[in-house]
C-alpha cells in the first residue's frame, strides 16, 4: 500500500485490490462534516445568483448557508460523530460567512469600513489564544457569546442585502435598517465574546502556565 497516499488522506489500492480511504478523507466525508462544508459552497452559489441579479435566490442560498450551521451539529449528536476536526471545520465555515456578510456591507456602503476592525482584531486574538491553551493542555471550548455574535452578524446579513437589493418593496428601507442594528450587535458581541475567551485562556494560564520567581 501507497503509505505516502494513506497519510494524505487519498484513496489507495492494497495489494488484494480493495480500496482503503485515508483518515482525512474518511473524516471529512463524514455526513456533519459534509453538511457543514456545504456552507462553503452555498455561500459562492449565493453571490453567484447575486452578480447574475437573482436576489431572491442570492437570500435563500444565503439562508441555506447559514441553517447548516445548526444542522451539522444536530446530526453530529444525533449519529454520535461529534468530533474535534467538526469543531475546527465549523468554527472556520462561520468565520468565512461572518466575513462574507461583513464585507458586502461594507462594500454596499451599508456599514463603515472600521466596522470591521473590531472583528478582524478579535478572530485574531481567540485564534493566539485557543493555540497557546492548546499548548498548556487545554482546549477553550466554543462559548455562547462566539455563538451568539456569529448569528447575529449572520441572519442580520439576509434583512439588510433584502433592504439593500430592494426586495422588501416599500419596507426595503426599514429593513436595511433592522439588519444594520443587528450587525452591530453582532459586532459588540464580537468584543464581549473575545474579553470571555480571554478571561477563560487567563484561568487556563494560571493553572498551567510556567511558574514565575
């Protein structure tokens, strides 16, 4: 057997011709694991459909994108494949629609482009700080807030682009608005999210971080 195809996580041929997948391979395909990649590809579809003036279809591939987020871990727990690489795989398909959503409308002019910051800077931090409690022992599990904010900034996204591409009718302005506020709650629970990780990284880095004289 190929070891050097194995350890990549491609499909190999063994010497009695069956076919064996790598682990990667095998892990990735995983069902969770593959709904929560689609979000990846719904998110294109949804700017596809965008550039080609097919707003409606643009918010329900958008909306597509953003429910995986709930299903995958459903069927996870459901079928007992709650896993560390879904966890990793989740956390980067919800970075990519936060930003996604957030440079569009920044781009639309629907929001400043310091609005961003914020959130670049906190990502960054909680990144630096799950990678040195990984490095202590520990791992930070996802809390609520980094939940919360990613939803916020994600299901504000369909009211304001509703508002922004006029699909609302005469209520389009209003809801421009609606997902505007909501993006800067979003934004907010970014900080709020990023200080509880840090407070969190604090006690992991008390108990085992190197002594000091």
């Amino acid at each position: 057997m190929n070891a050097d195809a194995t350890t990549l996580g491609v499909t190999a041929t063994t010497r009695d011709g069956t076919r064996r997948h790598g682990k990667l391979l095998g892990a990735l395909t995983t069902p969770p694991n593959l709904v929560t990649l689609s979000r990846l590809a719904l998110i294109g579809a949804a700017f596809v459909a965008a550039s080609l003036g097919a707003a409606r279809l643009a918010l329900l591939l958008g909306a597509s994108a953003g429910s995986t987020d709930y299903v995958d871990g459903w069927l996870a727990r459901r079928t007992g494949r709650v896993t560390r690489l879904g966890e990793i795989l989740d956390s980067f398909c919800d970075t990519v629609l936060e930003l996604c959503c957030l440079v569009c409308a920044i781009g639309a002019g629907a929001l400043p482009l310091g609005a961003i910051v914020p959130w670049v800077l906190r990502e960054v931090w909680v990144v630096c700080l799950r990678r040195s409690s990984i490095e202590l022992g520990e791992n930070i599990p996802t809390h609520w807030t980094g939940k919360l904010k990613a939803a916020f900034i994600g299901w504000s996204a369909l009211p304001l682009f509703a508002g922004l591409l006029r699909v609302g009718g005469e209520a389009s302005g209003f809801l421009l608005e609606v997902g505007r506020a909501g993006m800067a709650v979003g934004l907010v629970l970014s900080v709020a999210s990023g200080l509880k990780y840090t407070a969190t990284w604090i006690r992991v880095y008390e108990s085992h971080g190197p002594e000091t004289r």
